[in-house]
C-alpha cells in the first residue's frame, strides 16, 4: 500500500518515528510455558495441529519473537499480543521449515485504526494493517485491536496479522502481486492466476462469500482468501472447494497432519 504523502512529509515522519521507536522499550523474553498457554487459548490452528506439529509450532514462534521486535505506539503490548502477532506470521510458512522472514525487523502495534499517514488522528483513519515501504522498509504496523479480535473464538473468517503476512510473503520474491513465487509450484500458477479472476467477478456480482476487499488487485485476493483459508479451512473447502486445493498446494505442499 502507497502513501500520500510527498517525499518531504515521508522523510520527517520517518525521522519522528525512529526517534520514537528508539525511546521504547521492547521486551522479548516470554518463557515456552506462556508461549503454549497462550497459542492454545487463542489460536485455532495451533490447536488443530497434532502434538508433534504444535512443539515445532512452538519453536517457530519463539525464533520469530528473538528476531523481529514488537513495539507499541501509544498502548501497552502485552504478552499475547507478542504471541499472536508471532502465530500471524508463523501460520502462513508453517509448511516450509526452513523459512526465514527476511523483509521485517520490527512489527509496531497501534491501539486501532490508522491512515496512510500513519496517523490515528484525523481523517481516514480505516488502516487495521500496513506492510511498510520507503523509509518505513522492513517495519509493519498492525492494528492491536484487530489483531486479538482476529484470533477471537468464534470471529469470522478475518484476521488482521495473517493478511499483513501473507503480503510479506508474497513480496518476498520482489514483487506484491498475488503470485508468492517462492511458494507456489510452477505448474499451479497460470491455474491460480486464473482462478483469481475468475472469483473476482463472482465477488463484483454478490455470488460469492469472499470479502469485497479481495478484488482491490490480485495481491489484496490473495491476502483476502489466505485469511479464510486459515481461519474456517472446513468452510472454504465445503464453499470453494477448488479455491482451498489451490491454497493447500500454496501453502500446504506437504500434509500438516492435525488432530
């Protein structure tokens, strides 16, 4: 997502948030028993994993918490946040061992909404969720709000800090576009390109379930239905069920057995 603002108003609302981000501070230390009791608290997918898969779950989200910073601006980041914006990230890659986020260093949390200026003030204030360019490279501000409301039992098929991962993972290849070229296999992706389109227009015409949002571009589709695909895997697969083999052979290339 681009900004408004020109290049001066970039350079010194970069400057005044990394004066900001130095004057807090950050704390990363959460024992593995927190972890745990927090995943399964809050976290569907984790609790869907069998208990091999939730230890290396486990591992996974205390790695990301040592590499990546989680800030806040303006509110308290508490320890479940810390947790679930790690499950966020962690849920999308789960089927790749070896993946690594190169593209973020710090994950700042606002208490709500905010606009393209970064601000939580004034007008245009309907941002839950930013992957950071320009000056603001390597950095994502995620709404804290709406990152516990997505990891709420019994919420809907949204979820705030996956959708904002997804875009990292799509961007990992240089290109946001809706194609994560370093997941998905070679021969599923002119099949995938043209199921967007394709559901896009069953979106426009009210005949599908899948958030308006998605038919913004191809990058937005993908981050849209990941979002579903993750939260109500059941559901998608009963609605859309060519959809779901697709992500599944993006996401899920080798089974993830739950329990």
């Amino acid at each position: 997502m681009e900004t408004i603002l020109g290049i001066t108003g970039i350079a010194i609302m970069a400057f005044l948030l990394s004066l900001a981000f130095r004057k807090r501070k950050v704390v990363t230390g959460l024992s593995l028993d927190t972890v745990k009791g927090l995943l399964k608290e809050h976290v569907a997918f984790y609790r869907r994993l069998d208990e091999n898969h939730q230890v290396a779950f486990e591992a996974r989200v205390m790695r990301f918490l040592e590499r990546v910073h989680i800030t806040g601006v303006n509110t308290t980041v508490e320890d479940v946040d810390r947790v679930l914006v790690a499950a966020g990230a962690i849920i999308p890659i789960f089927a790749f061992p070896d993946w690594e986020y190169r593209n973020i260093h710090e994950v700042v949390l606002y208490p709500g909404s905010f606009n393209e200026e970064y601000s939580q003030d004034g007008n245009g204030r309907n941002i839950l969720g930013m992957v950071g360019t320009g000056p603001m490279q390597n950095q994502m501000i995620l709404s804290q709000e709406n990152v516990r409301q997505g990891f709420r039992a019994g919420s809907d098929k949204h979820n705030t800090a996956i959708h904002e991962f997804v875009h990292l993972v799509d961007k990992s290849d240089g290109a946001t576009d809706g194609l994560p070229e370093a997941l998905i296999p070679h021969q599923y992706a002119k099949p995938w390109l043209r199921r967007i389109h394709e559901e896009m227009q069953l979106i426009k015409q009210g005949r599908s379930d899948i958030n308006y949002y998605g038919t913004t571009n191809e990058a937005e589709f993908l981050a849209v239905v990941s979002e579903y695909f993750f939260e109500k895997p059941a559901e998608m697969e009963q609605r859309h069920p060519e959809l779901y083999a697709l992500l599944k052979s993006i996401f899920m290339p080798a089974s993830v057995e739950e329990k």
